[in-house]
C-alpha cells in the first residue's frame, strides 16, 4: 500500500493542495515526494508505526497544552467532543521534513454509559499564517468525513479488504460497481428518518435482494448503458 500510494501520487497533480494520508503512509520517503515532487503539503497522523516520532510529538505538545479550539457534535448518533491544541514549530524538532505545525486533537464521547477517549498527534507542513487551529482542524474533519463515510463502509460494509479478485480487470470491474452502489447508498440514507436504518447493510437487503446489484444499477436514472 505504501508503494501503491506513491505510485499514485506521481500521477496526480496536486502542486499548493493539502494531503492527509493515515498513519501507514506517515514515511519521510513519502513526506520527501509529497513536498518537493508533487509540490503538495501534509497532514501526516504520529501513531505507533512511527515510535520516535509520536514520542517526540508528545514531548513538544504533551497532554497539559490548553486547545485553541474545541467543537460539539453528532458523529454515529453520538455527541462527540474535539479539542485541538497547535504549537509551531521547526522541522528538525521533529526531524520531518516540512513540519511547521503540530496538533494534538483529544477527543471524547459516550457509548452505551462508557466514556471513550482518543488522543493523535499529527504534523503538517502547513504555515500558521495561512492555516489557524480552526482551519486545520476542518481539513481533519474532512479527512473523517472521507475516510468513515467512504473507506469505512467498502472496508467493512463491502468487504473490500478481504477480496480475493486479483486480476486487474476484474478488480477495476468490481470496484467501479462497488463506488457506484456506494454512490447511489449515500443520498438513501439522507433520506431515511432512523439512524439505524441509515446503514449500508440494510440499503443492500432493501434494494438488492431479488433483484441482484446488475440489475438494480442499470434500472437507476442516469445508470443505463
């Protein structure tokens, strides 16, 4: 994945945009292509795969730091708390390339009487000047946003992880239907009055229990060959 992402990134033109990768890809090869090839900046998670790195993050920014910014709101049909903190710093104080700023995002709620809470340290080559702690912590949201409505449910929901196809045209093939049902799950759900009914799963069992996904895709507006 790692490869495959680099990959990717040398096909892509996204020269002053920002790109925030999860943890796997926090790599100082990757940091070095995103900034100097892509001409791109970064959002890079300080998680376990990476030790010296969060352990100096935690240095820098340790637990005591007050946030600058903190938000309420529903996330799963839970209220959710997230408080950000962000200092600037140098990047050789991270010893990554690019690093100017440094969050630590804490975030809590409530689940079933048990109070969760989860803290990430992530560093970015984003300026202070342009980017504040409420901007940053939007281009977080965002990245949520993408990777639980999006990747969460083909992970999970579509199984994607745990696909045996390995020729290409097959995968391609597939995974094209698979957005394509994703695509057409997302406006459902909008409409749906309960939150339990706002599932992928239960989109599927609705609409594709007699019919099969081929012939439910070519009967939709705007889906016909």
């Amino acid at each position: 994945e790692i490869m495959a992402a680099r990959t990717l990134l040398r096909r892509l033109d996204i020269a002053g945009r920002p790109v925030m990768f999860d943890a796997l890809h926090t790599q100082h090869e990757t940091v070095q292509q995103l900034l100097f090839a892509n001409g791109a900046d970064y959002l890079l998670p300080l998680k376990d795969n990476q030790p010296t790195l969060l352990k100096t993050a935690q240095t820098l920014l340790p637990a005591d730091v007050p946030p600058k910014v903190v938000i309420y709101e529903p996330n799963r049909g839970r209220q959710e708390r997230r408080a950000m903190a962000v200092i600037e710093i140098r990047p050789t104080q991270l010893d990554l390339a690019g690093a100017v700023q440094l969050l630590r995002i804490d975030r809590e709620w409530w689940e079933k009487g048990v109070l969760h809470e989860e803290t990430v340290w992530i560093a970015t080559s984003l300026p202070a000047h342009r980017f504040d702690a409420e901007k940053l912590l939007n281009l977080v949201r965002l990245y949520w946003l993408i990777e639980g409505g999006c990747h969460q449910r083909l992970d999970v929901s579509a199984d994607e992880d745990r696909s045996r196809v390995r020729r290409k045209t097959a995968a391609t093939a597939l995974g094209l239907l698979t957005r394509i049902a994703l695509a057409l799950f997302l406006p459902w759900a909008e409409r749906q009055p309960s939150v339990r009914d706002r599932t992928f799963p239960t989109w599927q069992q609705h609409h594709l229990d007699h019919r099969g996904i081929l012939n439910f895709l070519v009967t939709q507006p705007g889906c016909r060959a």
